[in-house]
C-alpha cells in the first residue's frame, strides 16, 4: 500500500477515518444492532419504513422470472416483498457484507416458509463475485450510505446488470422543506440515540445511523453518479418530502 493510500480518510458517520478502517467500523455497528434492527426500525420511523419498502418493492416493475440481487439485504424485509411478487418463480439472491445481518435474514425467511428461489451470498458491493450481465435487477435498501466507495458499488451493480436491466436503489436523502427538515434533525440527534441505548443497549451505533443519512448524497447527487457508473438513464422519486428517495438506473 502507498503512502497516499495509508492517509487516505473518509467518512464514519461525521468523523474522518482511514479509508482501510470504515468497513470494520460498519461490521461493529451492525453486529451490534442485527438481532433488535427491525424493531428499532419500527421504532424510529413509527413503522414507515414498511410502506416505503413495500412501496419500494410495488413499483419495481420486476417481473415473476427475474433474477435478482438484493444487496445489504440484511434481515430479509425486500427479500420476503420480493418473493411474495415473484411467486417463488425467479430467483433471489439476498446478499450482505456483515454474516450476524445475513444470518437473521436467513433465519426469518427460512421460519416464514420462503426458500425456493432464494440463495444466500455473503458480499463485498464494491466487488462482486457474479458474472457480468447476470442479473435483470439489483435493489438496495438503506444500504449504500454505509458503503465505502459508493462509485465503485454503482459501477459494479452496472457490470452484473444484463442490457436493460435495473438498478433500484432505497435510501435516506435530503428532506426538502425548511421545518419538516429541522424536526428530522432533532428527531435524529435527540431521540434516535436515546432509543437505541433503552431498546438495542447501544446508543453510539444510531448515531452513526443518523450522521450517516446527512453525510449519503442528496438526489442529484446521486442521480449523477449513477450516470458517472455507466447506467444510460437515471432518475428518482422522493417520498415523505424527501426523507427518502427511489433512485433507479438503467443499463444501455
């Protein structure tokens, strides 16, 4: 390693980190919070985020015989909406860089009955061990803001993409309104710590959840470095004003 890439820093939530350590730092907080996620889900969002990834999965347009990768796929939430719209016929593989995640998805949706169609892959997004132009979809919910190189995921779901499939990307963005937007703030800073420290015994990691949010590109931003990845065509919806925002990319 050079001497440029030993001092190379980005960001942990609001602190600078060495490039190397962001990935470990990531694996610690969601070790830490895999086995109470969805319920601090339910928690901080009062739910939402069941309609915003049911929502998600709804307007997809990914079809019965589809294969599909379901990056940062975690505790299984898009896996199960996808499965329950592919009718078992296609083929799912949920994927995650952290095993205690992966290992909650599996054993979720292995108790709810859903197996076929359904692989496992524990993944590095930003180097992916598929063949090229494998998939006709990947989707992504709430899980490229913790990514280290977010060009390098984008261009790797681009690669394993076949022509014209679809990259669908679910994520905190920037809420559009003044009020709204400083009531998110407080919310974020002021209460999310104080319940991950009563519900999951772990304040410092829901921190880092919400400093997250504010350090993940806003839409344009993003809708930029989707094209910057190679995909032909970009775009995105908000939801909720913008807390969150579905970004899609497709392949020429």
């Amino acid at each position: 390693m050079s001497k440029d890439q030993q001092q190379a820093t980005t960001h942990f939530g609001y602190r600078d980190v060495p490039v190397e350590r962001k990935q470990q730092l990531v694996d610690e907080v969601f070790s830490s919070v895999a086995k109470r996620y969805d319920i601090m889900n339910d928690m901080m969002s009062l739910g939402v985020h069941r309609l915003w990834k049911r929502h998600f999965v709804a307007t997809s347009g990914i079809r019965p015989t589809d294969r599909v990768l379901d990056l940062a796929g975690g505790t299984g939430d898009i896996a199960a909406l996808l499965h329950n719209r592919m009718r078992g016929r296609g083929q799912i593989v949920l994927a995650d860089i952290n095993a205690e995640m992966l290992a909650v998805g599996r054993n979720r949706l292995q108790d709810r009955g859903l197996v076929s169609g359904i692989e496992y892959a524990q993944v590095n997004a930003q180097q992916l061990p598929f063949p090229d132009q494998y998939f006709n979809a990947v989707t992504i919910a709430f899980g490229l803001r913790n990514v280290t190189d977010k060009p390098a995921a984008l261009a790797e779901m681009h690669r394993v993409l076949k022509p014209g499939g679809k990259v669908l990307i679910l994520e905190f963005s920037q809420v559009r309104d003044e009020l709204p937007r400083k009531l998110y703030d407080w919310y974020s800073f002021n209460v999310l710590p104080k319940l991950g420290a009563a519900i999951a015994n772990d304040a410092d990691s829901y921190q880092y959840l919400a400093e997250s949010i504010r350090k993940h590109p806003p839409q344009e931003a993003l809708k930029t470095m989707l094209l910057e990845a190679g995909f032909a065509a970009a775009d995105y919806r908000n939801l909720s004003g913008g807390m969150v925002a579905i970004h899609r990319g497709v392949t020429g």
